[in-house]
C-alpha cells in the first residue's frame, strides 16, 4: 500500500513539475525546405531556440529521421540565459552524392532541461521538463518534367463568382512549357452541372505558378463538388475538393393548429421546408411559450424527421392548454438541424376554440389592421357623399314641381 502511495506521489510530482514548463520554449522556423544540389559537399542548417519565458536553462538538441546519418551536430548542449530572446544553433548536413526523388525528412528536437538539473551524476534520471520538434525537409528534383499542385476553393452566395486557384510547383529539372487546367463542377448527385477553364503559363525548373479560374453560381444553395483536372505538357494531375454555395437552412414555411378547445391538448403543425440540397435527418424543434410581458409559460421539443434535399414535411408539437386564459402569447420556435438553427418568434392568439398564429412581425399586423380600417373608412365616407347627392338631386326636383 505504500509503495503504491509512494508511486502515485512521485507520479502528481512529475505531472505538477511539467505542468510548470510547458510551451517554455520554441524553434523557429519549425518547418525548413531545402532543395538538393547534386556534387554539393555540405550545407549549413540553422534554427533558433526561442526563450518563451525569459528564464535561464540548458537544452540538448538531437536529429533523428531519415537525415539523421547525414548530420553532424557537433554541440548538442545549448545554453540559453534569461535575458536572451533566442538562441541559434547550426549544424552540418552532409548529403550523398545522389538521393532518390521527392522529399526526405528529419526531426530537429530540442529538449529543455531546468537550470536546478545541471550535469550531475546523482541528478534524477528523468530530467528533460519541454520538448520541441521542428521539420527539416530536402527536396530531391525529379528528373524530365514533374510537377505537384493544390486546390482553393473561394466560394460565392447564390449568383455570386466563385474563385477557384491552383498552384502549381515544379519539382522536375526541365521547364514545364504549358500548364492549364479544367474543372468539371458537380452537382449533389455527381451530375456534371458546368465546366470552366484556366489560362495557360510555363513553369521553370523549381518555379511555381498559379492557374486561376471563376464560376458565376447561378445554382441554389447546397453542397457541390469540384474536380480539377491539371495538365502540364504530357502529364495530368487529378485534384478533388467539396465547397459550399450559400448557407444550409430550414425555413419554416407555416405553423397551424387544427380542432381546437381550450383546455384541450393543442397540436401544432410546423410545416419545414429544406432549401439545402442534400437530406437532411433527425430534424426537430422546441417550443417555447410566452405572455406579452416575456413570462414563460412552458417549453416542449417536437417530434424528429427527415428533410429530402429540397423537400417539405411536417413535425407535430402538442402544448396542454389546461390552465391557459384566452389571449395573445409569442411563441419562439427553434428549429435544429445538422448542428445549426432556425428561429421564428410566432403571434399567437388564443381563443375558446381557436389558436391563430402569424409568421409576420408585429409592425406589419399593425399596419394590415390599419389598412383595413382606413379602408372602410373610405367606402363609409363614399356612401355618405352618395346619400348626400341623392338627397340634393330629391330636394332640387321637388322644388322644380
């Protein structure tokens, strides 16, 4: 029992010791390219160590990797004082004659130990606090023509221009004369829906250019697929990215309730309409009810259902109207959907056998209900001039007689 004690106390030691030097150091760069010169006899590499917090401390440095044969640090312990924002240290690379194309790795760490852990014999085994690991990368060109590239997408609302960008990097030891790229864009069901060209550049051994092509998106809203196909000289590359036109929504079309008595369960019905153009599932909502003071009565979730892409369904909610009074409330609906939401704040007037419900704000019930007002003002006021001409046309004709 007290060993385990014992263990579990060095163990919280070691966690509260590391815990106080964690991220105390830095390497830049933390990623470093360097292209292969076949007959080279060696080549400087130099990285910093970056005092993070300004304190005194040594560090050990070691490559490992693929590169690690290949290098001879020399110094492998690094002193750095408090007053020191950063440290270089440098070693030699020293690389065959020939190297297989493409990329060869190693792993420069750095390894902080605490200035109380010096180079003792009777030092605790276990002395390094931080360590920190950044990438040294040789490029070995390919021979003939080779070329690697990547794909951006910028994406655009509806009707909007939509940016796609490819560059391009020339990693073989000829010139690439023509680079030029097509991409096919494609709908949700992998229909081919439009296709667009770039220009034409050349690329130089070690070169990189950029291939640029726009797209107007006179498409709806929804989830679309590109496909980009890079052809430089006799070589073809095949790059394929998903992107995003407008935003997924589910809008809510209508709310109704049907057969109603107050006192009853109320069922609503809350007609959704999907305008992504993928399904979407386990689409459900939260009522909740309020009076015109913010009050809130209750709060119920729907049932869940599934949307098609492009398609309409209904969810019921049920509210118990059993100790509800005859009025006006707002009901706030949140609709939940793919990790997003859609809410509506909802009128709705309460009656003995009846809840009407409006989707349109306030300001405009106002207005609609004035507009019919004035308007029967005006056809009250045309009947009264009406009756006042029939009159004048009695009088006058009696007075003639």
């Amino acid at each position: 029992m007290k060993t385990k004690l014992l263990k579990l106390s060095l163990a919280l030691f070691l966690i509260v010791l590391l815990a106080n030097f964690v991220a105390a150091i830095a390497v830049s760069p933390s990623k470093k390219i360097i292209d292969f010169i076949p007959g080279s006899e060696e080549e400087e590499v130099t990285f910093n160590i970056i005092n993070i917090h300004h304190e005194d401390f040594k560090a050990v440095v070691y490559v490992s990797g693929e590169l690690a044969n290949y290098s001879d640090l020399g110094r492998t312990l690094v002193t750095v004082r408090a007053d020191q924002d950063s440290v270089p240290f440098s070693f030699k690379l020293k690389l065959p004659s020939e190297l297989k194309p493409g990329l060869h790795d190693a792993e420069i760490v750095v390894m902080e130990f605490p200035k109380e852990f010096a180079a003792d014999e009777d030092a605790p085994v276990i002395k390094a606090i931080t360590a920190v690991i950044a990438q040294l990368k040789v490029r070995v060109p390919y021979p003939g023509k080779y070329a690697e590239a990547k794909l951006y997408i910028y994406p655009a609302e509806p009707a909007g221009i939509t940016r796609f960008v490819i560059p391009v990097f020339n990693y073989g030891k000829d010139t690439i004369h023509k680079a030029k790229a097509r991409i096919s864009i494609l709908g949700a069901t992998y229909e081919e829906i439009a296709s667009i060209e770039t220009g034409e550049v050349e690329i130089g051994p070690k070169g990189e250019a950029k291939l640029v092509a726009e797209w107007k998106s006179d498409v709806n809203p929804g989830k679309y697929h590109a496909v980009a196909y890079i052809y430089y000289d006799d070589e073809q590359i095949k790059l394929e990215s998903d992107f995003d036109i407008g935003n997924l929504f589910v809008e809510i079309a209508k709310v109704a309730v049907d057969k109603f008595s107050l006192g009853q369960v109320a069922r609503f019905d809350i007609y959704l309409r999907n305008k992504w153009n993928q399904e979407l599932n386990d689409v459900y909502g939260e009522m909740t009810v309020m009076d015109k003071a913010g009050s809130v009565y209750t709060t119920f979730k729907t049932a869940t259902v599934n949307l098609a892409a492009y398609g309409e369904n209904v969810i019921p909610a049920y509210w118990d109207t059993k100790d509800v009074s005859i009025g006006a409330y707002d009901m706030k609906l949140v609709i939940y959907y793919a990790g997003k939401t859609t809410e509506k704040l909802i009128e709705t007037q309460v009656n003995i056998d009846s809840i009407r419900t409006s989707l349109t704000p306030t300001a405009q019930l106002v207005a609609a209900r004035g507009g019919f007002r004035d308007t029967m003002l005006t056809v009250l006021v045309i009947i009264l001039i009406a009756i006042n001409a029939a009159w004048f046309i009695y009088f006058k004709r009696s007075r003639k007689k």
